[in-house]
C-alpha cells in the first residue's frame, strides 16, 4: 500500500484571501478551517497531514500548527526551510516528521527542489537536531544522483522526490523521460538506505502513472485533493485519491 498525506495548505490560502487582515483563524464567521479538513481526510483515510508553514505565513499560520498536533489521529508532517528559526519551531511542536523544502531563490536547484549539494552544512544541521530530538527529517529533492546520495550520507532518513518537472511534462514529449528520472531516482534512493516518498503537482489523472514509481512509500498531495473536495466533499476526495493510488493492492 501507497500511504497518503494530504496536504492542507490550499485550504488555507481560500481562508486567508478573504481573513488575513483580520488576523483571525478561527472562531465567528472564519472559514474554511483546514483542521476540520485535516480531521474529514483522516476518517476518509489520510495516512498523514502535511502543512507548509512559510516563512511569510502566506497560508498555513502558526496556531493552525498547533491545533493541528492536537486534533489529528495520525502523522503530522511539517513543511519547512532550512533555517535556525524554523528549526527553534520545530523543535518546539514536536511534528512526526520534518520536510526541509527551499523557500528562496538561492536554496533551489534548476528542478525546484532544495539544493542539498549546495546548503550542506545547514540541512546537516537540521537532520542532526531533528535526530536528537526523535522526529524524522525528509528532504525534499529532484530526482538526481548527487542531491539523493548527498541526501543519504547526511542521513536523512527519507527523501521526497519532486514531482514537479513530471507533472509539468504532462502534454510533452519530454514526459517518459521524467517518468523515467523518477524511476532511476526512487530505485538509487532505495539502494541507498533511504525511504521514498513523492510529492508536487500529483492529481488524478497523473497518478496513474506516478504510482507504477518502485519502492514508494508515502505521496504527499495537495492541490488536486483540495479542489476536487470542492465538489465532492472532502472525504470523497481523499477516498477516491487512495483507490487511484493502490489499484489492485
Ligand atoms: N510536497 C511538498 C514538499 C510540497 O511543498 C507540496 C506543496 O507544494 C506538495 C508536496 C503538494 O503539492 P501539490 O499541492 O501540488 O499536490
């Protein structure tokens, strides 16, 4: 079995374009509640809830976070960039899991994901604390030798494959050869030690393809889930995402 993690963020984003400046998140007339999603995914079967907390709080907020590590049954994942400051806040929630993901230019490689090779001594900070304090570190890269074998010598436990430059491909020629990066991405990550998971840009069509990936553990997805629940409902959303992703499992 494929696990899910559903990423909420987009939930908040709708609620933050219309009560930002009110500063509030809850409570009156404030809507939509990505805690209420987050609990509606898990009972539809989410394995985990992923959220982004930004650095410039553009969707998920500090408080959803906290309300988050109460009410949720299953794993919280937490969305985050490299920094002493993000790290101080981690440590502090005490999340399942850690995503280091790039949040400014220079921390990007050319595909999008976070540029292991050139941030070393700062993502070896983050794994080394967030092992010290028992929280798992995923890192999440583009599906290429020098960043996953980096990945793996830093220790990270688990890698998240960037999904990104596949999905984009999806009406060109170039979309078997990304498939095709991924699958030599996930079989070297597994060679090496590491937990596979995937993310970005994942809806229900592409999955098809994305599933026949080897050795995936964990899928985290965000958007398509979020705006099918638009017209389905949350549950049925979330439902019909597992059923594409384990048919025949
Ligand atoms: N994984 C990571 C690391 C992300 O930052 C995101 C959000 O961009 C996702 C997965 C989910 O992407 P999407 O919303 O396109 O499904």
């Amino acid at each position: 079995m494929i696990l899910l993690g559903v990423n909420i963020d987009h939930c908040a984003t709708l609620r933050q374009a219309r009560y930002r400046e009110s500063g509030r998140t809850t409570g009156g007339n404030v809507e939509p509640d990505p805690v209420t999603l987050a609990v509606l995914a898990e009972r539809a079967g989410a394995d985990g809830i992923t959220v982004h907390l930004r650095e410039d709080h553009r969707h998920i907020q500090e408080r959803d976070v906290w309300r988050l590590r109460e009410a949720i049954a299953t794993r919280l994942n937490l969305e985050m960039a490299c920094t002493p400051a993000m790290t101080e806040f981690a440590l502090k929630l005490k999340p399942d899991s850690v995503c280091l993901v790039p949040e400014n230019r220079k921390e990007i490689t050319t595909e999008g994901g976070l540029d292991v090779v050139g941030n070393e001594d700062r993502v070896r900070a983050v794994v080394e604390a967030m092992r010290a304090a028992g929280i798992v570190t995923s890192l999440f890269i583009s599906p290429d030798e020098p960043q996953i074998e980096l990945s793996a010598r830093l220790g990270s436990p688990w890698i998240e494959l960037h999904t990104g430059a596949y999905a984009e491909a999806c009406h060109s020629p170039r979309r078997p050869a990304e498939l095709e990066r991924l699958r030599r991405g996930a079989a070297l990550a597994h060679q090496l030690g590491l937990v596979v998971n995937a993310g970005h840009g994942i809806n229900y069509v592409n999955i098809a393809e994305i599933r026949t990936l080897p050795h995936l553990h964990e899928l985290n997805i965000g958007h398509s889930i979020i705006s099918r629940a638009l017209f389905t409902g949350v549950e049925e959303a979330v439902r019909e995402m597992k059923t594409r992703m384990n048919v025949g499992k």
